[in-house]
C-alpha cells in the first residue's frame, strides 16, 4: 500500500490559552516526507500542545504557520488536513471486528465496497493479522490492537500520521516488545510520522530523530546518539540517560581544572567557562586504589543483571554514580573451578568443580568460556541483504542496532545443539544467539532461509 510522503514544517508556532497561560512558545520544526520524528519531554512541557496544533484540534497564535507539503494548513479544520491519529488506549470500536474497524474510515467517506474491501485486505496483510479480521478487540492482545489501531488509521491514506502516546497504558514488559513492533510497522508504511512520548526508551527505539521539549518550547533536535553523546542544553543531558553534575571553585576555574577524587584533570577549553559540568556514570572508570588516580568510597553497590551500578562518595562529602558491566573471568583451568566477578572486584559466584557438574550445565560454561568476551547477543534481524555469502546483516543486539558481514557460510558456527549460534561478523566482531527459537517470527524466517 502507498502512502504519500509529506514534509512538515512548522515555523513561529505557539500557543497561548484565554487566561493567559503560555501553553508552548514560538517554535520552529521540520519533518522530512516519511520520517518518524518524537516530540519527547515531561509532562507538561508542551508535546501535546504542539501535536494537537499540528492536527488541527487547537487553535495556534497569530502568526503561526503549519504547512504539509508546501500547503499551509494552519487554518484548515481537522477534517481537512488528511491527518491519521494513533490515540492513548488505541479507541477502538468494541462493537465491531477488526475488519470493520480498520474500514471504518473508508465506510463514512462512501469509499465503495470493493475498494473499501481491498484496502483492508491489504492493511491485513501489511499489519499481520490475518486469520484475525473477524475478531472482536476484547479478544486481542495489547500488540494486535495496537496494530489495528495503526491500520484503521493509514486506511484513509492521511499525509500524516501522529501518535500520542500510544504505549503509555501498557506494563514495562509489553511495552519493550510492542515498542519494536511499532518501529517496524512504521518503516515499512514510509508514512511521515509525529510521536508523542515521554519515554526516553521508546522514543530511542521508535524514531529517526527526537524533538526533546521543555518549558513550552524545543531545546535541540537531532538522533538518539546525538542527543546523548553531544547535547547542547543542561536539560537535554539530564533527561536523556543519567548524569553526574560535578561543581567546580574559584581555584579550580582558575587553574583551568576540575578536582575529582583529590585528582586535578584537565578541563577541555571549551568549559572551562563553566562553574558545573555533567559527565555521564558510564564515562566513569572505577578500579581499585593505583598511584595517579582520584580516590572515591563505593557507598553503595546495586547488581542490575548487565551492569553493576556504584554510588562513589568523595571526601566532600558529594556522591556521584557510576556504571561498570558485568563480565566472567576465569581463574583456573576449567576442569577445576571458576570464578564470576564484576568489573568492580566483587565475586558474583563461584562454581567449585567444572567436571562435578551435569554435561549440559557444563557445556554451557564451557561455551560461555569460549566466548568469553561476552560478544553482543542479537535479539532481532532487521534485514539481510543475500542469502547467501556475503551477506549484510542489519540487527538489533543487546547493546544496540548493529551490522554485520558473513563472507563464507563458516561464519555461523552452531554452539551444542541447533539452537545457540557464534557469528563471526567480516570485521572481526563476533555475535552470537542464544537460542534460535526465541527470536521472533521475522528473524526465524530470514535465519531459517540463509541456513
């Protein structure tokens, strides 16, 4: 099904109530045709302000201009703007099937029967429903309701699609999978999209670029990793992830230094204007006491599955956060012992005799060791060029979207058993699965075919 492909653009757009409250200053922003941009921030920083001004549900100040494509619609009622919305809790119509619902639209519009029939068909297929369209809401999961929800509302081919928190209602669980689900659904619709969240996740997962909010107005636009690595505002590095902020004297500006654990450390140029710097956990070596470093208290140590999460108190008295992963190393032959340690030294487990344990708990260690720098796990297969070699791979890992080269059919070696395989990418990089059967659908079928 073809979408058009429609460029916003918004310039000098606010909003201000009748008695006088500034719902969201003057901002500029632009969606290229086809992209997925999230409007991202807390509540009430004026996200929803600015998707209910693009959708034609508010009323803008003077002097504000919305236009779709070149057309300004910045006066155009809602009907007449082409928008498709994605709501909260999905609004769908009990009382009708799936089927019914995604043709909606189409039925009020006196689209005829037969075509009316086909586009459904179609969104059917594109959504992955099928077997489904005779099913009521009640009797779907939180995921095929969300996807009917999307379907019934590209039905009537809108230039845009905007979404308002579409997974908020959901449980943390739910929402980590139906959030890539959506991401996928959107990439293959090629639709211009304008989400509103205010989950740093979902937003990361979803979206070309994030729009973060505050105050009733856009501080910075850019990528995910941009946004984290580079941010230009406090508040951008503060809502996105976790940061240290550390203060800096008199002395220390004056010396062009910032003091950390007794240590003096170079300030770059560029901030050394700045009485207060944020520097994230991760960004934070900890090891234990050498000449030449700065010295901290671990106040408290909190094991979070894939990292070790440090509380470090200095001798002012302030406390910082750091972050080091967990990794296994191990201290004698494997036929005799092993030891699980945390980056930070702590002994996470200890497994007395190898060659005492039953043959599959041990092939699993063994394997574990062969692979003992823990290479990224993929979870999910975006996309694969050829099967068969070489092939480029596009996959999401558990440390992120990832490609990979597979030169010859030797590059996937099978890991005991044909459920867990070691992947050795062109460059040297090795990944692995875990168990073949848990990804989903998709990656099995583009897994099995190159197999």
């Amino acid at each position: 099904m073809e979408l058009e492909r429609t460029r916003v653009e918004i310039n000098q757009c606010a909003k201000t109530y009748p008695d006088g409250t500034r719902g969201l200053r003057p901002t500029d922003l632009t969606v290229e045709p086809g992209e997925v941009v999230a409007l991202l921030g807390p509540s009430g920083c004026g996200k929803t302000t600015l998707l209910r001004l693009i959708a034609g549900l508010e009323a803008p100040d003077e002097g504000s201009r919305i236009a779709f494509g070149g057309t300004d619609v910045t006066r155009l009622p809602i009907e007449q703007r082409g928008i498709g919305m994605v709501f909260q809790h999905y609004a769908l119509f009990p009382q009708m099937t799936v089927a019914a619902n995604i043709g909606y639209g189409l039925k009020i519009r006196n689209v005829p029967e037969a075509e009316r029939r086909r586009t459904v068909g179609e969104l059917v297929d594109l959504v992955r429903l099928q077997g489904l369209e005779h099913k009521r809401p009640a009797e779907l999961s939180g995921g095929q309701r969300q996807r009917v929800a999307l379907a019934r509302a590209v039905a009537v081919r809108p230039r845009v699609l905007l979404l308002d928190e579409p997974l908020t209602a959901l449980d943390a669980k739910l929402k980590e999978s139906l959030r890539d689900e959506l991401a996928d659904l959107l990439r293959r619709l090629h639709i211009t999209a304008i989400h509103v969240t205010h989950d740093q996740q979902e937003a990361l997962a979803i979206a070309d670029r994030l729009a973060v909010m505050h105050a009733g107005q856009i501080v910075q636009v850019g990528d995910g990793e941009t946004l984290y690595r580079v941010p230009t505002h406090p508040f951008v590095a503060q809502f996105l992830g976790r940061v240290n902020r550390l203060q800096r004297d008199a002395a220390a500006s004056a010396q062009a230094v910032l003091m950390l654990g007794g240590l003096p450390l170079p300030c770059p140029a560029a901030v050394q204007a700045h009485t207060a710097l944020l520097v994230r956990p991760e960004d934070i070596e900890v090891s234990a006491l050498q000449t030449g470093w700065g010295q901290a208290e671990v106040t408290r140590r909190s094991f979070l599955g894939d990292r070790v999460q440090l509380v470090l108190t200095l001798a002012d008295g302030t406390a910082h956060e750091g972050v080091t992963p967990v990794r296994a190393f191990p201290i004698a032959a494997p036929a005799e012992g092993l030891s699980l340690i945390g980056s930070d030294g702590h002994e996470l487990l200890w497994i007395d005799r190898l060659d005492q344990l039953p043959a599959p708990a041990r092939q699993l260690i063994e394997e574990e060791l062969e692979v003992r720098e823990f290479v990224p796990t993929i979870e999910r297969i975006i996309a694969v060029s050829s099967f068969s070699t070489p092939s480029t791979w596009q996959v999401e890992t558990d440390r992120g979207p990832a490609s990979l080269v597979l030169k010859a059919e030797e590059d996937i070696r099978r890991l005991g058993g044909r459920t867990r395989l070691l992947i050795a990418g062109g460059d040297g990089v090795q990944f692995r699965v875990k168990d073949t059967t848990a990804l989903d659908r998709h990656s099995r079928r583009l897994l099995e075919r190159f197999l």
